[in-house]
C-alpha cells in the first residue's frame, strides 16, 4: 500500500509539473494553435464588376449565390420555442414546403444538436435578405443560429454571342486560372479587392461568422463598358452562323468597326464542334494570321497610285489569263474568259486579276522593292496591333534582305501570298480608306465605370494619321465601289444600298501535300459606300468546294446581309417636315366633328362615313357605350339618326 500511494504521489508530482509547464513555458505555442484549429480567417470574394455593350446591355455580370444552413443548438430554449412556429411559417410560405415539415426538421435538427443544418441553397441577394429577417434567424447566428455561406457565380445574359471576345474567368480541371477576353485584359479594373471574415471552428469541416460584421469588407470591381453594340452584334452573329452552316465550313469571323473611331461594334467568331454544331472557342479575328489572298491586293493600289508609279487608266496585257515571271514561276486568274483580253489597271482591281497586279508591282519595284515593303510597314501591319488580348497573332511581312526573302516574294506579295495578317489588320487598312486616310486601331473597350463616376476612358488611337493622298482615297474609293458594282462582287449589287469592298479567295495550307489545301473565302469593305459608317470584315475558312468558296459567293454575302440589316431595321432618324402646313380636308372633317360636339344635341347623329376613331369619341362624350365591329369608317349603326339619346345606351357600329 506504501509502494502504491509512492507512485500515485509522484503521478500527481508529474501531472502538476506538466500543467505548469504547459500553462508557464508551451502556454503560447499551444494557445496559438488552438485559435488556428477553432479560429480562422476566411477570405470573402469581392464581386466582379459588370461588363456592358456600348447600349448599356449586360454581357457579363456577377450574382452572389447563398446557402442558408442552421446552427440548431446557438439559440436558447426559450428563444427556439417561442419563435418555432413563426419560423416555420416564414419558410413555409417562402420555400412551399408546410410549416409541419419545417417545425419537424428544424426539432430533429435541434435534438441532435445539428450545428450546420441547411435551409436553402442558392439564394438570390433579395431572397437572402428576406430569411435573413424570419425570427428567431433575425437574431444573428449566436443568438439566432442563422449561417450564410456566400458563393458568386459568374452570367452571361447573352449567351454563346461573342462569348469569346467577353471572355470568362475560370478555375480549369487542373485547378489553375484560365482567363481569356476582355475578362482576362480588363481583370485588375473587374476584379475588386477581396474582403475578410474571422469564422470558429463548430464541427468537422463547418465554421461559422464569429460576429455579423466581416473584418475587411469586400470592395467590388469597376463596371467595364464595351464598344460591342447588342442589336449589330446579334445580326453579325446569325448571318456568320447561318452561312457556316449553308457551305459546311470550318470556322470563320466577322467583326463590324465603327468607322471614324475604330469602336469594335459587333465581333463574332464561331468553329464547328464534333456534332456540326457551331460554338464560340477561338477568337479567329484576333488571333489567326493567315495569307489573305486578294484583299492584299489594296496595298498594291495604295503603293502604286501614291508613289505616282502608276495610274489607274494604264493598261496591261491578261496574257490569256496566265504568265510566268521570275524564272518560270507561274501566275493564273482565277476567272478568264477570253472577253477582257486586256484591261486597266483599276478594272484589273476590280475583277481582282493576278496577272494584271502581279504585273503592276513587279514592274514598277523590283528594282527597289525596300520602298514597297516600307510602305506596308510604316501601316503597322508588319507588327501585331498591340490588342489588349493574349494570343494576338502575329504577321508575317517579308523584308528585303532577310532569309525569308527570295525572287518571288515580291510578286507573290502582290496577289497576298507569302504575307500573313490577321483578319483585323486586314479591316484596319481597309477602313482607313474609308476614314479618309486616318488609320485607327480597333477600341473593344470605351470606359471604366464606378456606378456613373468615369475612372478610365479608352479614346481612339491612331496607327496612321493618312496612309495615302486624298487624290490616291477618292480614286481608291471609287475602285472600291466598282468591285461591288460590276467586279468580283457585283452579285452583291443593290441600287437601293450602297457598298464597297474587295472579294478575297485564299488557298491555304497548299504547302502541305496533296489532301491539306483547303480556301479561305472573305470579303471587307465598308457602308454606306458614299458616307462610311462602319467598315467590316467576313471571313470563312475551309468552305465545301461542292457548294463554293469564292469571296463573293461564301462570304459576301454575309457582309450585305450585315449592311442592309443594320440600316434598314434602325429606326429612322429622317427629320419630319412641314407639321404645321393646313390640310383642307382635315380642317373640313375636324369643323364637322368639332360641330357635332358642341351642338349640345338630344338626338343621335349620322355617323355614316366618319372615321370609327371619332364616331367612338363623339358618342362617348354624349354618353353612350360604343360597341365595334370591323375597321375603317361607319358604314352602319344600330341606333338610327335622330333617335332620343339614352345615357348608357350601347350602340353598334359596323365599319369597312
């Protein structure tokens, strides 16, 4: 017994040296520890700022979603009782659900002492609010028991049009950031500063607000406006999807710029899934450079008529159709019938002949081609634009003296071939043409907005203040409009509507065997021919060859289903003229009316041959009910003239 209460002694010696220990020396550490397992700093998401279209439309918006749960054993008895059945009939007449079955969950829940009970998920901010009122939760998540978790989660009211160039901000299945879009280039404006909220620790895996108020209150993110026009964005969209759909193309692009400012209006890029479905994946406009074909051919035009080495009127020989220069390389037109043996230079523009412009620059620099291809980079087009965008791609422009250069780079240059530019760069000198000579770079974003306070303004940016003479742009422009009038485009022709542009035919991949070539249609240009507005670029990669692939037959037709939607379905804007001129005849019919108001008459009137409008207006001041049958004027009624009026009385009125 000695030797028992010996060691139960110096157990009790050893226990006390422990919590001494503990308490005096390891106090801190364990202390510490403990707070960091029961108390934690949680980070709250700030909300992403919204992005709008230039029409004040939402494309993209941030809804902060909530889970409701119950911490069933926060609230004391008396509380919980009193409350319970006011409780349950809130969330009854919220959720459907009787307020028996609330009564029952919420017990159970308490019985088990169910600290993370849930109510509700996915709640809006206005629904929230609304629990966050019901009794008992009113009291706060100590007293009350009421838990708000807060989720914010990420809508395009728009849908899948011009998702690409919106953008999305997202967590991938590797668990890194992929951002992309004006989501991504615009994020440090979108994002906002995240806020903090100190939870304890309730249950395994559950915390809950230690206190009502967070620590660091989240700010949200500024307002991005883009250029992007809804109403020209959905044309833009549905004529590209309706034509890759029609020829069972690869993908393509169309993007719409506002002329005199370069704001991108619409921008719709759109690539054939697995299912022969059509899906915003890849931003074509922005990042595919690929050799453009005889769009290129405007560089020529530019080169020639402003260096003043050649002239619109002079003329060149076809050769058949087909010639050889360089040591043997051969050049072909896509279209010789024989009838056009020789032509001019601007008609060989506007039937876009290979022969006749291959010709043209050839002749006049190859002796001196540095003064060609400086031409086309003081455009910038040797350069990306500089988008705001990851992925722009890049261009490809041969220069004199480097590897790349070789004997046929030159003429091969000028048909678009060994050169590489993306579909904007291509829009951008076309719409300088347009911009009488002023070429600017294209804007997809207008301002940085806090609710109205402006923080950021994005104005328009000039590449090249003018990129030719106003001799060399009106006889430009005047080509420009022959292409569409009797050239390459003119199934495109509407006397009603007019436009200019250039049809573009495009081998590609042609270096890669037997089996790769495929053709890239596209057309560019801009409406209305004689006073721009917008500029405008399609372009359709991989179209079926069964059904076509020239220019003007795949994608031409975009481009005017575009020009001649957006001016014809816009509400007119014409001044009405003229409102106070006198119309006799309605003067005469406005007396009669006036006559029969005023006469203060106790018979029924002759309605015969008034307008259903009046004949209504004046029985209703005399006290009658009205009844209609047809439109038009009276041509009968049921009560004859001259008959007692009675108040109340229902006549009927026959017109035609």
């Amino acid at each position: 017994m000695y030797l028992f209460a010996v060691v139960i002694f110096i157990m009790a010696v050893a226990v006390v040296v422990k919590m001494t220990n503990i308490q005096l020396v390891e106090g801190d550490y364990y202390r510490k520890l403990a707070k960091e397992r029961t108390v934690k700093r949680f980070v709250i998401p700030a909300n992403k700022g919204n992005i709008y279209s230039v029409d004040g439309s939402l494309l993209a918006t941030s809804i902060p979603n909530y889970d409701i749960r119950f911490d069933a054993v926060a609230p004391k008895q008396e509380d919980f009782d009193k409350n319970l059945g006011t409780l349950a009939e809130s969330l009854s007449e919220m959720f459907g659900k009787s307020a028996a079955h609330y009564e029952n969950v919420l017990t159970r829940a308490r019985d088990h002492k169910n600290r993370y009970f849930l109510i509700a998920k996915g709640l809006s901010y206005t629904e929230y609010m609304r629990v966050k009122g019901f009794p008992l939760f009113n009291k706060g998540p100590y007293k009350g028991g009421f838990i708000m978790d807060q989720k914010t989660v990420r809508e395009y009211p728009i849908g899948q049009v011009a998702l690409r160039t919106i953008g999305y901000d997202r967590i991938g299945g590797d668990g890194k950031r992929i951002s992309k879009g004006i989501e991504a280039a615009f994020a440090n404006y979108l994002n906002g500063t995240d806020g903090k909220v100190l939870k304890q620790k309730i249950a395994k895996g559950q915390w809950k607000p230690i206190r009502d108020e967070n620590e660091v209150e989240p700010h949200d993110g500024y307002d991005v406006i883009s250029t992007i026009d809804v109403y020209i964005q959905d044309i833009a969209h549905h004529a590209l999807l309706k034509q890759l759909q029609e020829y069972q193309a690869d993908h393509g692009c169309v993007v719409v710029m506002e002329t005199k400012t370069g704001e991108i209006r619409a921008i719709s890029n759109l690539g054939r899934a697995k299912d022969s479905t059509y899906y915003e994946t890849v931003n074509y406009a922005v990042a595919e450079s690929h050799e453009p074909g005889s769009t290129f051919k405007l560089l020529d035009m530019l080169a020639l008529l402003d260096d003043q080495r050649a002239d619109t009127s002079d003329v060149y020989s076809r050769h058949g159709g087909e010639m050889l220069y360089s040591g043997g390389h051969r050049v072909k037109d896509s279209h010789y019938s024989g009838a056009e043996p020789s032509v001019s230079l601007a008609r060989g523009f506007e039937i876009s002949s290979n022969t006749v412009l291959v010709q043209a620059v050839y002749n006049h620099y190859r002796k001196d081609p540095e003064t060609f291809v400086n031409r086309i980079n003081r455009y910038g087009l040797d350069k990306p634009l500089g988008l705001p965008f990851e992925g722009e791609g890049k261009p490809i422009i041969p220069q004199p003296g480097e590897a790349r250069w070789s004997a046929i780079s030159l003429p091969w240059m000028a048909f678009g071939y060994g050169v590489s530019v993306t579909p904007l760069q291509t829009l951008s000198i076309y719409n300088a043409v347009a911009n009488n000579g002023e070429m600017v770079k294209p804007l997809f974003v207008r301002e940085i907005k806090e609710w109205n306070k402006t923080i950021k303004k994005f104005d328009k940016q000039v590449i090249c203040p003018k990129i030719a003479s106003d001799a060399t742009l009106k006889k430009i422009r005047a080509v420009l409009e022959n292409v569409v009038k009797k050239g390459t485009g003119k199934a495109l022709y509407s006397p009603n509507f007019s436009m200019a542009g250039k049809t573009g035919t495009a081998q590609v991949d042609y270096y890669k065997g037997e089996g790769k070539l495929y053709y890239a249609s596209s057309f560019v240009g801009y409406f209305p021919a004689d006073n721009p507005k917008y500029s405008c670029i399609v372009v359709v990669h991989k179209p079926s060859t069964a059904k076509g692939y020239y220019g003007a037959d795949v994608a031409g037709p975009v481009f005017k289903r575009i020009a001649q939607k957006i001016f014809t379905d816009s509400p007119s804007m014409n001044e009405v003229r003229n409102l106070k001129q006198r119309n006799p005849r309605q003067d005469k019919n406005f007396e009669r009316y006036d006559a029969q108001v005023v006469s203060g008459r106790k018979t029924i009137p002759n309605l015969k041959g008034m307008a259903g409008m009046d004949a209504v207006a004046l029985l209703e001041n005399l006290g009658m009910k009205v009844r209609i049958v047809g439109v038009g004027k009276v041509r009968k009624q049921s009560l004859n003239p001259g008959e007692s009026i009675q108040k109340n009385t229902t006549i009927t009125l026959e017109l035609s």
